[in-house]
C-alpha cells in the first residue's frame, strides 16, 4: 500500500533546559528530535538519514567556543579536513578532505540554508566556495557528507558536500566584542529574538585588523539574518546574508628567498595583491514535509589582485612593442547573479509495519557571470594585457530520485539516481586576443581583423553535457547503537566554462567513491557517545590541478584515493570532545605517483568543558568555560619527492562568566608554531636573485603566528537572567527555549 | 517454522552479524593505529622526480700548447692573443635541439640580406612563429655569471652547482650579460690575421646592446644562445664540461675589409656587427654548434 502522508516524523524536542551541544544518536538523529521529556510535541522534520558511515551531522554546541577564524574553520570539526588560506581573509579557504586537494570547493558542495555557495565558472576557480557571509556565531550544525552518496549532492560534490544550518539556540541577545594582537577587533552581536524558532534571529560583525606580517589587513562587515514562521503544516524559513571586505594578501614567498634572508617569514613581494568581496543572498524554504521548495538568488562581486610568478610570462609577444617584463600581477574580476530552485516531493508508505519512503526532487541553477583577468604591471592597478574577459551563462537542471526502506528492522537501503543537465553559453568578449597581424596597430589586446580580414573580436561559445549519478546506501542495524554501513555512489564536477570550445559535449570529472564502515552510537549517565570508523577507496577520472601561471586550476589526469578514518564524539553537561583521524593516499592513475600537497593524516582534538565555579555572587554562580583545539597534519607529499613537515597547531581560550557579562581570552596557534600553510612547486621570477631564475621552486603562504587576545561578552535576555542561578550542576547557561523544534532541515530537498 | 524458530534464527544471524562488525571494528582499529603512524611519517610513494644538483666547469678547446691559430676558409692564418668571456646564466633545458631558430639566428646586416639566395629558396622552418622554436622546460640551472679565458683549455668551475631535477636535458642555453670587466661586453678578442704579406691586428666584441632589442627580437632573446645540444640526465655526480671554441666565429672572416678602418691606439682595429667579421663573429657566437660543445664528463672523471 502507498500512500501519501503527511509529517509521519513528528519531532519533539525537550521542554526546557539543555546542554547547548545536542547530542547526535544512531547514525546523526539528534536526541532532542526522539526523545521527549516533557511532552512539548512540535512540528518539524528529523535530522536526514544517514548516507553512509561518514555522513556526519555535527552540532556545533560548545565546541564552538573554541577560536574559530571563520565558519569555514568549522569544517575542521568533520574528519579529515585540513584547512589553508594564505591569500588573505576575505580569500576562501583551501580545503584538503580524505586525499582530495579540493583547492576552493572545486571537490566539495558548499550550502547554506539550501543555498549553493560554490560559484561555477569563477575566474579564480571553478567552484570557487567562499563561506565568509556566514557568522561562525549562528551554525547550529554542520553536516558534512564525505562522498557522493546522496541524490541530493548536486555539482561539484566530487569529494563531498557541507551543509551550514543557521541557527542561534540561545535566545535572547549577545553582543560580543574582541581585540586581539595585530589591532584586531571584532565585533559581532546576535539577536534572537525569545519565543521564536531558532531560525529567527539577526546576526551582524564588523571586523578589522592590521593583519600578521606585511599586507594582510582586511576589513570586513557581515550580516545574517533568518526568519521563520509556521502555517499549519508548512514551515516557512527566509534567511539573508550580506557580506563585504576589502582585504590584503601577502601572497607567495620563494622558500629561498627566506633562506638567503631576502625576505621575512611573513613578507610580501608585491604589496598590492588583496581582494574585494561581496556577497549578497536571499533564501525561502518552504517546508511541508511531504513537499518542499527552496528558491534562492545571490548576487555577487570578486576582484583578487594577485602575483605567484613575479617577472617571468610577460614575454615578448607578436604585436607587443618591445618592453621589459612588466611583471605577472593578475586582477581577476567577476560579477554575477545566481538564481535556483530545489524541490522535492514525497511519498510515504507503510511495508511490514515500517516507514518507506519514495522521493522525487528537481534543481535548478542559472548563472550569469562577467569575469575578466588582466595584467598589471608590477606594484601598480595598471592593466597591461587581457588574459580573458569574458561572459558565461551556465544552467543546470537536475532531477533524482531516491528511497528510503526499511524492508526488515536491521536493514535500511537508501538510493536512488540523480540525472543532471548542464548547459553553458559563453561570450568571450576577447576571442582575437593574441592575434596578430602584420601592419596592424601594436598593443591591441582584442583586435578587430586575423589573417582573413575584418572581424568581430567577439565570440560565443555554447555547450552542453548530461550526466547520470547513481547511489546507494545500505545500513545494517544498528545493534545496541552499532550499525554497519556501506555506500557506493557517483558524483561529478561540472566543466569549466573557462575551457569548453563551441559545440563540445561539456566533459564532466566524474567520481567514483566507495565506503564501509562502522557507526556506534549510544546515551547513557548523562553521557552522549558517537563513534565511527571506515574505509573508503574514490576514483576521480579527470581531476584538477593548480596552474600557477594561470593563477587557476587546469585539468589533469585521472588519480586514485583510498584510506581510513576514525573519530568520536562525546558530550555530557560540562564536558564536549571531539576527536578524529583520518588517513589517505592519493595517487594518480598513469603513472602512480602521489598526489602532491595531499596531507596522509589529518587528525584533530576539540574539547570543551563548562563548569560553575564554587564561587557566586550576588548569589549568582560563576562559570568557567574553556575550550582547547589542536590539528595534527601528517608529512604532506611535496613535488619532486620531498615532503613537508608535520604541522602540530594548538588553539585555546578560557572565559568566565557572571550572569550577563562573560569575560574570556583566547589564544591561536598557542605554540607559536611556524609553518607554511599553503605550498606551491612551480617556476618563478621575483628578482630575488642576479640573474633570472627559471627552475620551479618552492613556495609557500605563510601560516599566521600565536595572536593573544580578550574578549568580552554581554548575554541579554531572561536565559542570560537566569544564568548560575541554580545549582552547581544545572548552572550551565541554557537557552531559552525556542518556539518550535528548530530542527529542521537547512532546506527542501537538501535534507528531508 | 514457527514464530520462535523464526525468532531464533534471527537472533542468531543478528548476532552473527554483530560479532562479524566488532570483529571488523577492532581491525579497523588496528589498521588506524597503523595508518596513523605512517600518516604522521607520510612514507610511502614519491611525487616523482628529484631534485639534484651537479657540477660545471667551462674552458677553452683542447688543443696542444703553444699560439691559438688557425686558418680560415678564406685563407687567413689567425692568432687569438686574447680572448676572455663570461657565460651565465646557463639553463638546462628539456627541449630537443633544433639546427637553427628565428631567434638564434642571427640578422645579417640589411645590405647583404636581398642578396641572400638561400634564404629565398628555403626559407628557414620554425616549429613555431614564437621567439623561439618552442618553450620547452627549464629543468636546471647555473644562475651564475663566470669570467674564464678563452684561450686556456683548463677547465674552471662555476662557483656554484647547477640546481635542478633528474630529469632528461636535450639541450642548454648560455645568456650573457655584458660585464665591467670586459669593457661592456661578454666576450672580447683580440689578435692578428695574415694572409700573403697582409697582417690585421684586430680586437673586438660581442655585446648585449639594449637598443638592439626590437618587438622581433627583445632583449631577452638577444642574451641568449638557445638549442645548444647537450644529451643529460642530471644526477649528484654529474659533472658537464664546456668547451668554447672560438674557430667558428672567423671561419669565413675577411679581414681586409677591416683594414678600411682606421686603427686604434694599440695598432689593432676593431671589428663590428656591420663588417663581415664582425657580423661573423656574433653569427658564431650564436650559432648553437661548433662555438659551444657540451660535454658530459664520465663519472669517475667527474669525481
């Protein structure tokens, strides 16, 4: 029998107080969504099900108190992920996770809210994934899939996907401000308004330092705000970014220009590289249970001024006159607008006395974009040359199916197919550059004749490609909280605009991935454990490398990776750790070598505790938090057989707390530890030396140094009122309870 | 069957099935300790290739003691009183040699070159309308300037090492750089040319001269001598010998015409790129075989 129903997963949540860190259950159901306590019956969909042993919903909870530069830096909380970002704060982060270099989100799905982040055909990177509008202060839960297993993962979840769900639990209003070393200050305050869902709240930071070293000041201003409002059955969810910074960056250093002493650790070539961002969302989720929608649009502005080569490509070229080399500084630009819609419908049956559920979902994506990338001569924003400039229209159009059943009670298959369409309309609005013909006018960057006569410098380039994904899940168990898990599934990576001829059947980076593995999960005396541990072998058939010429990615070959992984979580009212380690090897496939920058151990210490003091007053318990993270990257493999060192990095921060005002200090990069974030092999001319150098070299971006600093925090609002007002052990500061369960999914169709 | 032997038999699958998991989640647990330690160490496999670093030294061509002379195939008997360089950068290249390119040949002056019926039945090929006949790869080098005489066949060592990789050289190229030292240039000769009772004393250069850079051909393109054959695959022990044999440069020189110049305060008159021995001698300078001979020098040698 099929039959349609309607929100079969009621929700509930408990009715008053709990620890801020929900613990997650048998395979990521949060407890708060099964387990009620006082009755309170809300609406509200469950977590999703799990795809696989590393479909990994993490609550932030207290783990958030522990520094974090940014909300990308919470990936770190999923196993595997190795973050860089050596081009400046407003640059997006470089992602490694289980053997992929996934650069800036070319390998990994990036949402919020439903709302895709990954930008297609960016002229800096395809897939170029900048997490920046978010307010680290309002993820709730970040659900990091790492692999290709669910239909709903759409472009460029090659490696995986991660999920940002905004949400503020604590209710009321914080207003926090920082200042730490390098005239660093922070100021972020968060409204959440008591009574309503956690979805509703207004969140704003205004951020500036002078940044470590030379040229890495920023400045930046963000704003997040989401509403929610229910309408019997159906939920309505908006939420709004707003994003802006103007940032330096420091660049690339040749490792031995540091050496001879030419430079400093944290010096610059060419003090006008940096960036300009901004970035502006909407997103409305309409949620029904059995339906949903999320239509979203984004607009946005990029312009990164950057230099990795110095003098060495400016040569002379036909229709130049002569020149000197002017120097390799590139300034790409792009703006565009972003529109979408995700839906899903469901159906819902009952087989053997279990929930089976069969869902269709459709996505669709267009972008318009304006990107150019130009020349500048050394030091200065004087364009010399035009590299491209041009206009891409990409639309992608998918449509998937996928089920949920439960034919026995310790058998879960989840899996289904999701078809994708992509189509590309490109306008190079320079296709003449570099063409030269005899007699004609020097210096023409886009000239308007070729060897046949007169003709338009413009030229449109249109493309298509389909592409289908299958994927599965099967979950046996769980048996006394351990379940056993394998998934199999394909993803893709879209093509670049940047390099399709007209005509050409769009070529996709098709991904092949394959996991096993154990999940255990189990509450018991106050206590929350989750655990897993799997192995997981990827095949990606054409895959991305880092051109530094081109200051972007280039296609390469097919590689391999394969691995394990292991990590736990914890959490208890004072206590929250979290742990992981995570082993890869990547190699490419023609010739087996490795996958150079690919760090083989990732492994990852977050800990929390809050405990009230022995002390009060004014009657009022003191409460003491303090947070502690540290990240082990393994030796990383290094062009030309060498390797990099471990990195060790160890972040803390320790706050007390009295009813409303909370005064704590933070430390980053506690042991002061020096080491190269980024690393780069590839031939440069910085005029370090007499003469021109021409053999590729070591590079790297360096990794920011200890910075101390102090932090002061006002809670508003009658959970802040009531905070340390009980006993010892219930002195945590709880959160208002919201209106509704809050814990729904970030979007239609992209959690059920 | 009955519901409870239904029920047994699941229990015992289940049981089964979960003894099966913890038997996996305990191997699982082993192969993390052991990944976790050779994650640390990231042994196993390379990135390919590595980087080397060898030895080069640069002399004049071997030839017994006594006076540098020789005869040109214009019937000049020439003796090379002087002649000192300085070579470098020197960069190692992937690139297959190539007889002749655009940018390495060098221009004749614009009177003789209607006149050159060669050059109008074949044209010179080129693998591509670029500076040169393809960028190839740089795998190594010897960034380096090094004065030597040319004169004296003992070979002198760079001061520093070429650095690089293991990977295969087909050829090398020599830029220059005019020096102090030599009077702004990068190669200076002096010496005498007899033929019949007619004796020249001559002197002259090959300078870099920044006005010569045209869209054409950029000064880059004028430093350097590009395509020089040399068959390497570089390792420590390497060790590459360049000898620089100047014969070349004045095989069809005729120093008669010099002797319209009028001659300087040491008696010798100069040569430049607008008289033939001049042009000659930068042709030879340029030209990627017969000046400059690459050698690799066997490893016991080396040592």
């Amino acid at each position: 029998m099929l039959c349609v129903a309607c929100c079969c997963f009621g929700a509930r949540v408990h009715g008053q107080q709990r620890p801020r860190s929900a613990p997650t259950s048998a395979h990521g159901e949060r407890s708060e969504e099964r387990a009620p306590e006082q009755g309170v019956r809300v609406r509200g969909n469950p977590a999703p099900p799990p795809r696989a042993a590393s479909d990994t919903p993490i609550t932030i909870g207290r783990l958030g108190d522990i520094p974090r530069a940014n909300a990308a830096d919470l990936l770190r909380l999923a196993p595997g992920i190795f973050l860089t970002n050596g081009l400046g704060e407003g640059h997006a982060e470089q992602v490694f996770l289980r053997g992929f270099d996934a650069r800036l989100g070319q390998d990994l799905e990036f949402t919020y809210e439903g709302v895709p982040i990954n930008e297609p055909a960016h002229p800096h990177s395809h897939g170029y994934a900048d997490t920046h509008s978010i307010i680290p202060e309002v993820v709730d839960q970040l659900r990091v899939l790492e692999g290709p297993f669910d239909p709903r993962q759409g472009d460029f979840a090659v490696a995986g996907s991660a999920q940002y769900a905004l949400r503020v639990r604590e209710r009321g209003a914080r207003l926090q401000y920082r200042f730490g070393m390098f005239n660093t200050h922070r100021l972020v305050g968060v409204l959440a308004p008591e009574g309503e869902a956690p979805s509703t709240f207004v969140a704003a930071e205004l951020a500036r330092s002078d940044g470590y070293g030379q040229n890495r000041s920023y400045e930046r201003a963000t704003g997040n705000a989401g509403y929610e409002r229910r309408f019997g059955n159906v939920t309505l969810r908006g939420i709004v970014t707003s994003y802006l910074t103007r940032y330096g960056s420091a660049g690339v250093l040749r490792e031995d220009d540091v050496r001879a002493g030419r430079v400093g650790f944290f010096d610059t070539y060419d003090a006008t590289q940096g960036g300009d961002v901004s970035r502006h969302g909407i997103g409305l989720t309409l949620d029904g249970g059995t339906f949903g929608a999320t239509l979203w649009g984004t607009y946005r502005t990029f312009r990164l001024r950057e230099n990795f080569t110095g003098f060495l490509l400016d040569r002379q070229r036909a229709g130049q006159s002569p020149h000197e080399q002017r120097g390799d500084a590139i300034e790409q630009t792009s703006s565009s607008v972003d529109l979408g819609l995700r839906a899903y419908g469901r159906l819902r049956a009952t087989f053997n006395q279990r929930p089976q559920t069969l869902e269709f979902g459709f996505y669709g994506r267009f972008v318009h974009a304006d990107n150019s990338q130009r020349r500048m001569r050394f030091g200065t924003n004087i364009p010399y040359a035009t590299d491209f400039e041009f206009t891409p229209d990409l639309a992608n159009a998918a449509i998937y199916v996928d089920a949920d059943l439960k034919p026995l009670s310790w058998l879960s298959i989840r899996g289904g197919v999701r078809l994708d369409g992509f189509h590309y309309n490109v306008l190079d609005r320079c296709a003449t550059r570099g063409t030269y013909v005899r007699g004609a006018p020097l210096d023409t960057e886009c000239p308007s004749a070729d060897r046949a006569g007169y003709r338009n410098p413009e030229t449109r380039r249109t493309a298509s490609g389909l592409l289908a994904q299958p994927r599965v899940t099967v979950i046996f168990g769980p048996w006394s909280g351990l379940s056993f898990a394998l998934a199999y599934g394909s993803g893709a990576r879209s093509a670049d605009a940047t390099y399709l001829g007209d005509g050409e059947r769009a070529p996709f980076s098709p991904t092949q991935a394959a996991e096993a593995g154990l999940v255990f999960t189990r509450d018991r005396g106050g206590w929350s454990l989750s655990a897993r541990a799997l192995g997981y072998l990827t095949h990606v058939e054409r895959d991305l490398v880092f051109d530094e010429a081109q200051g972007r990615n280039s296609i390469a070959n097919g590689t391999t990776r394969y691995g394990g992984l292991a990590a736990m979580r914890a959490t208890n009212r004072w206590l929250d750790v979290g742990m992981h380690v995570t082993y890869a090897r990547a190699t490419f496939d023609d010739n087996g070598l490795l996958v150079p920058y690919v760090p083989p151990l990732v492994a990852r210490l977050d800990a929390s505790v809050l405990v009230p003091l022995p002390l009060k007053i004014r009657e009022r318990h003191l409460t003491m938090s303090a947070g502690v993270g540290a990240s082990l990257i393994g030796q990383r493999a290094l062009p030309l057989s060498e390797k990099a060192p471990a990195i060790f990095v160890a972040d803390a921060q320790l706050s007390l707390r009295w009813t409303h005002v909370e005064l704590g200090v933070f430390c980053t990069n506690v042991f002061d530890a020096q080491y190269a974030w980024a690393q780069y092999n590839y031939v440069s001319d910085f005029r370090g030396q007499e003469f021109p150098t021409r053999v590729a070299s070591r590079h790297f971006t360096a990794a920011p140094p200890r910075n101390v600093g102090v932090s002061l925090t006002v809670h508003i609002g009658t959970g802040a009122a009531r905070h340390g007002a009980a006993e010892r052990g219930a002195a945590t500061p709880g959160p208002t309870q919201s209106r509704s369960s809050g814990a729904s999914a970030p979007s239609a169709g992209q959690q059920p | 069957m009955n519901t409870h032997s239904a029920r047994s038999t699941f229990t015992r699958v289940r049981s089964f099935v979960a003894r099966r998991a913890l038997t996996a989640a305990a191997t699982l647990a082993v192969l993390g300790v052991c990944t976790f330690a050779a994650g640390v160490e990231g042994c196993g496999g390379t990135t390919g290739l590595r980087r080397v670093s060898f030895s080069m030294r640069v002399g004049g061509y071997e030839r017994s003691p006594g006076p540098y002379t020789f005869e040109t195939r214009t019937g000049w008997s020439v003796t090379l009183t002087e002649a000192r360089g300085a070579i470098g950068p020197v960069y190692f290249n992937t690139i297959a040699p190539l007889e002749t390119s655009r940018a390495t040949v060098p221009r004749a002056p614009a009177s003789r070159r209607a006149f050159d019926v060669r050059r109008l039945l074949l044209p010179l090929a080129h693998a591509d309308s670029g500076s040169h006949f393809g960028a190839g790869r740089i795998v190594a080098e010897i960034n380096e300037q090094r004065e030597f005489d040319l004169l004296d066949p003992t070979l002198v060592a760079f001061d520093r090492p070429a650095a690089g990789v293991d990977e295969p050289v087909r050829t090398a190229e020599l830029w220059f750089y005019n020096r102090a030292t030599l009077r702004d240039s990068a190669l200076r000769v002096a010496g005498t040319a007899t033929r019949g009772d007619r004796t020249v004393r001559f002197s002259g250069a090959f300078a870099i001269d920044p006005a010569a850079a045209t869209q054409e051909q950029p000064l880059d393109a004028l430093r350097q001598v590009r395509g020089i054959p040399l068959e390497l695959i570089p390792d420590e022990e390497s060790s590459v010998e360049l000898r620089v044999d100047l014969r070349p440069c004045f095989a069809n020189a005729d120093f008669s015409e010099l002797l319209a110049s009028a001659p300087g305060r040491d008696g010798a008159r100069s040569f430049t790129r607008r008289d033939n021995v001049g042009a000659g001698f930068e042709a030879g300078v340029r030209a990627t075989s017969g000046t400059w001979r690459f050698r690799v020098a066997p490893k016991a040698q080396a040592r």
